[in-house]
C-alpha cells in the first residue's frame, strides 16, 4: 500500500527510505526516553533539531524488560503525533506475557504509530546474563514479529548484528536467525552500533547468500559518533564485544595518557571516524545512515553536515 492510501498513516519505513532526501543517502536517529525533565528538555531540543532536516525516521527505545514501558509509548505517541517525523517504536518482549505484549501494542497503535522495532531485549540488570523466559511470554525476536504482524497493520523491524549476537553459537546461526526475522515478515533491520565497516559488508553478504529475496530488504547501518572513550569502552562491553585494535588505538592516542582523557580530542577523532565510515556505508550502497544519538544532537550533525546533508543551520550558534 502506498502512504499516500491512509493518508491518516504514518508512512513505513521502507516507504520513507524511498521518498527524497536530502543528501547522498536519507538518515535516521534513534533517541532514548528521558528520565527526568531535564532529560525530556533535551530530547526535544534534538527532535526538533533533526526535525528541519527531514530524516527518513527516527526511533525510540524500549527500556530493557519493560522499565519505560509509560515513557516509550507517551513520548512515542508524541512523536508521532506532535512532529513530521515518522515514528518508529522499539518494544522487547523479555518479562512479558503475550497479553501484556498484546496490550502494548494495542497502546502504541492508539497512539498512532505503525512502525515497531521488534526485539527480544535483553535480562533487567545484566544484559550477559542467563536469558529467562516469560512462563507465558515468547522465546524470541521472530515470534514478536508474528505477533505484532497478527494483530493489524504494523510495519515491523528487527536487529541485526555485523558481529553476530552475543548468545548466537557462530554466524552461520545468527545469520540464519536475521533470516528467519525477516522470513517472519520484518521489513527490514537495524544493525547494533559497529566500528568496522567490513563486518556490515559481510553480514550483507551473508544474508544475500542465505536467502536473495531476504537480502534485498534494507539492512541498515547503526552508527554513533564517539565522545567519550570510557563510555563506548562501556557500551561495547555490555554488548558483549569489543573495539576494533586500529579504532581503540586512535582514540587512545588523542585520550591521552592524563589522569583524565581529552574529551575534546577524543571527539574530534570520533566525529571523523563516524564521517569515514558514513562515507565507506554510502560508497557500498548502504539504503540509510541510522545514528544513536542518545538525545545529544550536535555530534551527529557535525557527522551529516560533512557527508553533505543540508542541517539547517543547526550548527550555527543562534
Ligand atoms: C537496532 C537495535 C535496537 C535495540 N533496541 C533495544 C531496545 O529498545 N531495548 C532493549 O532492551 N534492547 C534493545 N536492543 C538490544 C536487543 O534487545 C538485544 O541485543 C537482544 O539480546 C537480542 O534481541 P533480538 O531481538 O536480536 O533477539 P532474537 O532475534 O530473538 O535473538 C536472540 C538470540 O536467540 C537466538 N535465536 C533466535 N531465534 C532462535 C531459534 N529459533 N533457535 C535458536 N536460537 C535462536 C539468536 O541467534 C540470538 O542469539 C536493540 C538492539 C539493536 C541491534
């Protein structure tokens, strides 16, 4: 169906990576519920931001085992509802039973949003640790596919991973596993944040070998500006992964070696390698630049406005 159909509807994702954009490749920009007013307060300084410059989406997470489930679905409907912006909304189903399930997506299509993220989400508290099932909820990711899908006209997503899943034996079966998502109707995926572009190009050629009518659905980057070495040490840790050497090793040299790391140099070198990698993602044909933002907006803009995406001034001081 096309949007202009229901006309009521948000457009899918796969219809907004269709529609013009400004730049060499459209964007998208994933955002985090706040947690205190000051929070909220930046969050809609960057929506409103990335808003003037037309993403193709932009996303929010779902609290791992349900922790946001109220301020995922409110800031989501305001999103949706308050913005031009197409919505696309994460929900996990670790801790909860279908009809928990069941009801958050009643709730989040009242708030009129028909794009989902699907995820499986990892334990509350220790993302490594031993993945409990719901006694009645699902097993994993595919299942909530079928189950949003099931219950009206959603567009779904689903994750994927350059590096493979932490918990998948080997890539083979992580592969297969995306296959199987997107067999179970996702539309296309969103990668986990990674910092060697060859892993991307092979998970894509990977997918393609599995299944050709499964790989050419968009399969897209997920890509973060780095401002802090300590912090993405953090995050990757608890994705169970690591940096790559030659990446560890530039930051380090411009972290210094002072008892606290240059933040500013640290920054510089992680806007340029997220420009390089952006520039390598659109010169391998990549269908969208999806960016953490994680509320901030500046680092990423600095990111687009160097690939040549018309930022609207949002680097201008006012
Ligand atoms: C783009 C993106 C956004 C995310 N957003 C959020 C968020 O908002 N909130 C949050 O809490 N977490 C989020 N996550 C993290 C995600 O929930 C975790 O990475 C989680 O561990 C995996 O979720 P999944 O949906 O890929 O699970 P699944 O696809 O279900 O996979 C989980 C594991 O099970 C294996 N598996 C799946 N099906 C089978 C099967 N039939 N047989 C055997 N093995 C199988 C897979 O290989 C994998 O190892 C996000 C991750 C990404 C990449």
């Amino acid at each position: 169906m096309s949007a202009t159909e229901n006309p009521g509807r948000q457009s899918s994702v796969v219809q907004r990576l269709a529609a013009p954009h400004s730049g060499p490749v459209p964007f998208s920009v994933e955002f985090m519920p706040p947690k205190t007013s000051d929070d909220e307060a930046r969050l809609w300084h960057a929506v409103r931001t990335f808003e003037r410059m037309n993403p193709a989406f932009v996303s929010l997470t779902y609290g791992a085992g349900g922790s946001t489930r109220e301020r995922t679905t409110r800031i989501a409907g305001e999103l949706a509802t308050t913005t031009t912006l197409t919505t696309v909304a994460h929900l996990t189903a670790v801790n909860h039973s279908i009809a928990e399930l069941r009801g958050l997506i009643g709730a989040y299509a009242a708030e009129g949003i028909t794009n989902i993220l699907a995820l499986r989400g990892d334990p509350p508290g220790d993302p490594l640790g031993e993945w409990v099932e719901h006694p009645d909820g699902l097993r994993y990711a595919s299942e909530l596919v079928e189950l949003i899908d099931s219950l009206g006209e959603f567009h779904v997503g689903v994750a994927s991973f350059p590096e493979g899943h932490h918990r998948a034996p080997n890539l083979a079966a992580d592969t297969g596993n995306l296959v199987r998502k997107l067999r179970a109707g996702a539309e296309y995926s969103v990668s986990q944040i990674f910092f060697d572009v060859e892993d991307y190009l092979r998970l894509r050629d990977r997918v393609v070998a599995a299944d050709p009518e499964q790989g050419a659905k968009p399969l897209i980057p997920g890509l973060m500006p780095i401002t802090s070495l300590a912090s993405v040490r953090r995050m990757v840790q608890l994705s169970g992964s690591a940096l790559p050497a030659d990446v560890e090793e530039r930051l380090a040299r411009a972290a210094g070696d002072g008892p606290e790391e240059d933040r500013a140099a640290v920054r510089e070198v992680g806007i340029d390698l997220c420009t390089e990698m952006s520039e390598r993602l659109i010169a391998e044909g990549a269908p969208c630049l999806h960016f953490c933002s994680l509320n901030f907006a500046r680092a990423t803009s600095e990111v687009l406005e160097r690939l040549g995406i018309d930022t609207r001034g949002a680097l201008t001081p006012a």
